[in-house]
C-alpha cells in the first residue's frame, strides 16, 4: 500500500482499502462489502454517511468553517447548550477540544489547579492517549518506557480492588482517574460497587474524581453515560471519538467551581469548538437521543452477546465474553491476528486489543441481520483456525 511510504511504521495495517460507508457497512476500491465492527475504533457512532451528521456539515460549510472561542459563534453555543443538558449531574461546563488525549490533559491541568496538590492515580489496564500528560496516566509499559521520564507523580491502583486505591492515595493526591469500562485492556467492566466506592473515597478525602468516557460514552454500552449503570458521577468527564459523528472533537465535562479555579489563558485550544464539529456534533448527540441509538446499542448488544455465548459452548477457544451493550470483547485462548484477517475474507471488519482479545465496537445503527452474519462468520473461522491448529498440533 503506498501510503505506507509515507506514514511510516506507526499504525498495526489491515490490508484493506476502504472507499465508503453507510450505516455499519463499508466498502473497499474492489467494491467488496464489509460489516465494520471497527466503527474507527468507536467514532463511527451514529454510523457512516448519518444524514443528520451530513446536512448539518454542509449546511454549516456554506456559512463559516472557523470561529476561534475568543469570538461567539451560534453554533457553539447550540452545541454546549445541547451538551451540558445530556450531562451527568453536576457537570455544568465544558472545555473544547479535538480528541482524546486533548480532553485527557486538559482534565489533569484543571485538577490540578483546582486541587493545588500534584499526586495523580490511575489504574492498571488503563489507556488514555499517547500524548504525554496522557500517556503518563496509561498503564501499559510498551506504550510508556520508551519515552520516559514522563510526568510525575502518577501512581497505579488495581482495577476494581478498593483496598488498592486506598494504598496508592495519599495527602497529595489530586485526582483518581478511571474508565466504567477499560477499553484497550480487553473491555473489562467495573466490578459492581466499585465506581461507587471510588466516589467516596474521593468525597471524604477531597480528590476529583475523573471518568474517561472517550469509548466507552455516548450510547455506547446501552446507556447515555457508562457511568449510569452505577448511577455515580464524575467530577470530570472526558469525551471524543464519536461525538462529533466521525468530525474531530473531545471535550472535557467540568463542575463550574473546578473549572473556575482556571485562569484566561492557562488552557486553549486554537480549533476547540470549531462550528464545524460543532454542526456535527449537535447533529450526533441527536442521532444518539432522537433516533433510539441508546436503546439498539443494548438490543443489538444482548443479541451478539447471547449468540457469542453460543459459540463460548461449541468453541473452547474462547475463554471469556464481556462488555456492555456494543462495547463487547472476546477473550481467547491464542493470538487473534489470523481470526481478524479470516473474518476480512469473509466481509467482516474487527478490532483487537492486546494479542488475544477480540474487540466489537459496530456503530449504534447496526441491525440484527448484521449480527446474525457476523456471527456466523466468526463461526466459521474459528472451526478453521482450530482445524489448522489440530492438524498442526
């Protein structure tokens, strides 16, 4: 593939060339049809080629592209209005900004600010951007060791131990940052009761908490907020991927008092808030509440659960299932790359995360047909991947 001259070695290729989309297909230059349960790894939220994602970027093209925030712009404010009313409770404010790791480190800065104290904990398994400040809070040691030192003063808790936490916090302890749901770990869900712990713990000892909800947010796991299956909030939320209906944007939820503690200047972004991703982004956020995303993403996501679970009883290759509505991960017993490449041959577009886990991240508009397809497609290549490694063995 050409671009690989120019790009360098910094992505894991499929050799796919994807030419266009619509809903939770895609097709390639040959013309050759795929399911993508990829979904740009959770941005293709409200699918490819939304009509209300679309009309609203041409429309807001023939008026104006960029509006710096140090100006007002109608659009912007229809966004934030419209943002803030779907929040979880208490998150009344928000800061603007491009992706993940934008919304990431602007969320440290703002604790820390906030706090006038340094300590920082995350969690083992987690991922939340390869930009500094934000790497610095994943776990990973491949990710992190080549680029040390990074910021201090970042320490790490088990996910889901309390008595952890407790361990790792101490007087000058900032902020407590944690995803519902880890995502690049394997899809691993919070143990019940944990998130609400967490809350307390920070509550009594005067910590921020942080929920990164970048994939794991906005309909995603069959509720608005992955939080809300806990019923706890956060102090800080952190947002991107498909906010913004496949349009660059993150944005970071803020309580007015945290982000009052922030002096002019101290923290901008040149394209945050853009009426660009501003369009889109009202456009997204009313495909997900107006067009019954939230509720296909749990139907859809208790079907191919229950049908994975089928295949867990024929397949003893598969160790574990787990997730949330169509945020859903396959644990396997062996390496995933020629499960991946097999379901490529058959239509289908899969993620991993780490070398034995299957990741399902479809847009919110996939169909029951699609499931059902997908299904059997994982089950015909995982009988030829154990048939290889029968004959082999």
């Amino acid at each position: 593939m050409s671009e690989d001259q120019f790009m360098g070695n910094l992505y894991q290729r499929f050799p796919v060339t994807i030419e266009k989309g619509e809903g939770a297909h895609v097709w390639d230059v040959d013309g050759k049809e795929y399911i993508d349960c990829m979904g740009g790894y959770g941005v293709a939220l409200v699918g490819h080629k939304n009509k209300r994602v679309n009309d609203a970027i041409r429309e807001q093209i023939d008026k104006i592209i960029t509006v710096h925030s140090s100006l007002y712009n109608k659009t912007r404010e229809e966004f934030l209005t419209l943002l803030i009313g779907l929040a979880p409770k208490g998150l009344t404010q928000v800061h603007l900004n491009n992706s993940g790791a934008e919304a990431i480190e602007a969320a440290m800065k703002f604790a820390r600010k906030f706090t006038g104290k340094k300590g920082m904990v995350a969690m083992k398994g987690s991922y939340h951007g390869k930009s500094f400040g934000a790497l610095s809070l994943t776990f990973n040691p491949k990710y992190r060791k080549p680029f040390a030192p990074l910021v201090e003063k970042v320490s790490f808790a088990s996910y889901g131990d309390i008595e952890s936490l407790r361990s790792e916090i101490d007087e000058d302890t900032a902020f407590v940052i944690l995803e519902p749901i880890q995502g690049e770990s394997g899809i691993i869900v919070a143990p019940e009761g944990f998130l609400q712990e967490v809350r307390k713990i920070c509550d009594e000892k005067g910590i921020v908490l942080i929920f990164d909800e970048i994939q794991a947010g906005l309909g995603r796991t069959g509720r608005l907020w992955a939080c809300d299956h806990w019923n706890t909030a956060p102090d800080i939320l952190c947002l991107a991927k498909g906010i913004a209906g496949g349009v660059p944007m993150g944005a970071t939820l803020v309580r007015p008092d945290i982000l009052a503690s922030m002096s002019k200047g101290e923290h901008s972004s040149t394209f945050g808030g853009n009426p660009i991703s501003c369009a889109a982004g009202i456009a997204a956020l009313k495909a997900i509440t107006e067009d019954g995303l939230i509720e296909n993403s749990e139907k859809m996501g208790k079907l191919f659960k229950e049908g994975l679970e089928k295949l867990k009883e024929k397949h003893s290759t598969i160790r574990e299932i787990r997730g949330k509505g169509l945020m859903i991960g396959i644990e396997m017993k062996f390496e995933v790359k020629d499960i991946l490449m097999g379901l490529i041959k058959k239509g289908v577009l899969m993620l991993y995360s780490g070398r034995n886990i299957l990741r399902i991240l479809p847009p919110l508009v996939i169909l029951e047909d699609d499931v059902t397809k997908v299904l059997h497609a994982l089950d015909s290549v995982l009988t030829e991947e154990e048939e290889k490694k029968n004959v082999q063995g």
